[in-house]
C-alpha cells in the first residue's frame, strides 16, 4: 500500500456563522492571526509535511480565499523596485504553482464528511491529508508532519488527537481506545460529540490521514449526527470493517480558531511568539490584565 501522502484536502465550505457578521463578506479562512490569515498556517503546514498538492473544497461566497493565492505582480515588483525584500519573500511565500491548487464547490453545507467526498474525483487510490483551518497548531515539527511521520510505520487511517476534561467530550469526535502505544493510540471505535459516556478522553481534531476506502465510506452517504454527513462516521466504519484507525497524540498546543475565545487565545499566542512583537505585546498584556482585575 502506498505511504506517501502528497494531497491534501482544505474543507473551506462552512458557513462561518460563530464570525457573524464579519463572515458575511470574508470567509472565515482569511481572517488573520497578527498578519497571516488562517489559510496561510495551514498551507505551511502541509507543505512542511511534504504536500504537493492541494485541494480546496469551497463554496459560495468564498471568492477572496481563492484570490489570496493568485500572484500579485504589481505588488511585487513595487516592493522588488523599493528593495523591500523581506516583505517581498513574506509575499511570495503566498504564491501557488499553476496547477497544484484545486478547487472543488460543495453546493449546500451539509457536513465535514460531505465537504471530503465532494474531492472524490481529484483522489487516486492514495492516502490523503484533510486539513481543517480553524485548528491552528503550533507544534515543531508541525502537526501533519508528526502524522506522516507516525503514518509511515502504521498505515491504515490516522487522526490528531488530544486530552480534554471529560466535559468536553461532548464537543468533538472521540476516539475508543483498543491498544495505548504511548504517542499513538489503536482506535476499536469512533463517537461523533457523545452526548453521555464518552469511550475516553481523546478528542479528534481537525487533521486526518485517510485511507482510500474512507471515500468508499462516504460513498454511502449517511447521515449522522446532527443531520450533517459526518466524517468520523465515515472512519468508524473503517474500522468496524477491520481495518486499522490510529490516533497520534501530537506534540504542540491547539487552537480553536471557529470559535471567537479559540480565536482571541491564538492571537496573543502567535503575536508572543513574533520577535518584533513580543515585548511590547506582552507588557500591554500585564497591564490590561492588572487593570482587569483591579476593577474586578
Ligand atoms: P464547523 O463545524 O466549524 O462549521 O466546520 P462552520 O460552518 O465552518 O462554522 P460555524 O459553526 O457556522 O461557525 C469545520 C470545518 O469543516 C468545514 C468548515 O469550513 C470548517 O473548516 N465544513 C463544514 C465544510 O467545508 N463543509 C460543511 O458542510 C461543513
């Protein structure tokens, strides 16, 4: 079976509505965090990993995120006239080789698993990365690299996973432990946002190595929790058919960008990370902080 993960998916199709009204005119995905919209950590990511490829499942509306990759030649010979090479390196960073970015539309929202199936058609019999923007992660090496790395010795179908306090559960897919390896863990089922009892403490998040036959999976289209055509369904029966599902715990710290606290966290996270930002930002944040809580 082949290992090398070249393409990946970037469900993009959501309707954004937890950043209303600012989503009303831009996606979500172009939002920013200091200076780089959401797409753009996520690019890296998996060009650190080794993608290739890269496929975008969109929808309507989302026109700005597919021009974010198009080559700004004024701009760059402004800056290339003006000597601003660092800025223009940043610049170029954003520029896409022809041909190595797709675009597919998914017509109507109707889930994760339906935005993955509407890439069908651009997968061969290969292993494929999904990439949800709104998990940012800061973790080194990067998170999908760590996967391709753990995919390598297991094949099968892979998920990033974490520890949440049991109450959280109900908010992610979670993971049923069959065998605990330390980093990865061998998964004997899957629960999209248990309600109650939760088979463990480890929640899915946004990055996935799938398995050919997922798609196979999602061909038949159920519908799961929610009304929506769950992607966890679709790797849980992957494993009630008998084969392998993993989890690796991966090393870094995640961020919840779909959500407006997720959102805020990761923006002081990644602005204190920045070497030209990280005094005084941090200074700033121990004064509004002082202040907070003397008027508290
Ligand atoms: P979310 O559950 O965060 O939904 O989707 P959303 O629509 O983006 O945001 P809210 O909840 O309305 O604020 C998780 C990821 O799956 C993609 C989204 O774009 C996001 O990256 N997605 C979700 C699709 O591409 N299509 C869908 O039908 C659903």
């Amino acid at each position: 079976m082949n290992r090398k993960v070249t393409k990946a998916i970037f469900p993009v199709a959501g309707l954004g509505t937890r950043f209303l009204p600012a989503t009303k005119s831009i996606p979500k995905e172009i939002m920013t965090l200091v200076d780089r919209p959401l797409i753009q950590y996520a690019i890296d990511e998996a060009r650190a990993a080794g993608i290739e490829e890269f496929i975008f499942v969109t929808s309507r509306g989302k026109g700005a995120l597919e021009d974010y990759f198009d080559h700004a030649h004024e701009l760059e010979s402004s800056l290339k006239k003006s000597g601003k090479t660092e800025l223009l390196d940043i610049l170029r960073g954003t520029n896409m080789d022809s041909g190595a970015i797709a675009y597919v539309r998914q017509h109507k929202a109707l889930g994760l698993g339906h935005a993955v199936w509407c890439a069908r058609r651009l997968l061969g019999d290969e292993p494929v990365a999904v990439i949800l923007t709104d998990d940012v992660i800061m973790g080194e090496p990067p998170c999908l690299q760590q996967m391709i790395e753990a995919y390598k010795e297991t094949g099968g179908t892979m998920v990033a996973t974490m520890e949440v306090p049991a109450e959280k559960t109900k908010a992610y897919g979670v993971l049923d432990v069959a065998e605990d390896m330390g980093a990865i863990v061998r998964a004997k089922g899957m629960v999209e946002k248990p309600k109650e009892n939760p088979p463990s403490n480890l929640a899915v998040i946004g990055r996935y190595i799938l398995a050919p036959t997922v798609m196979d999976n999602l061909n038949k289209l159920k519908q799961g929790a929610g009304g929506e055509i769950q992607l966890t369904d679709a790797i849980a029966d992957e494993i009630e058919e008998g084969r392998d599902v993993f989890g690796l715990r991966f090393r870094g710290q995640r961020f919840d960008c779909g959500s407006k606290a997720g959102f805020l966290q990761a923006t002081v996270a990644f602005g204190l990370a920045r070497d030209e930002l990280k005094h005084e930002f941090a200074e700033y944040l121990s004064d509004i902080t002082a202040m907070y809580k003397a008027a508290e």
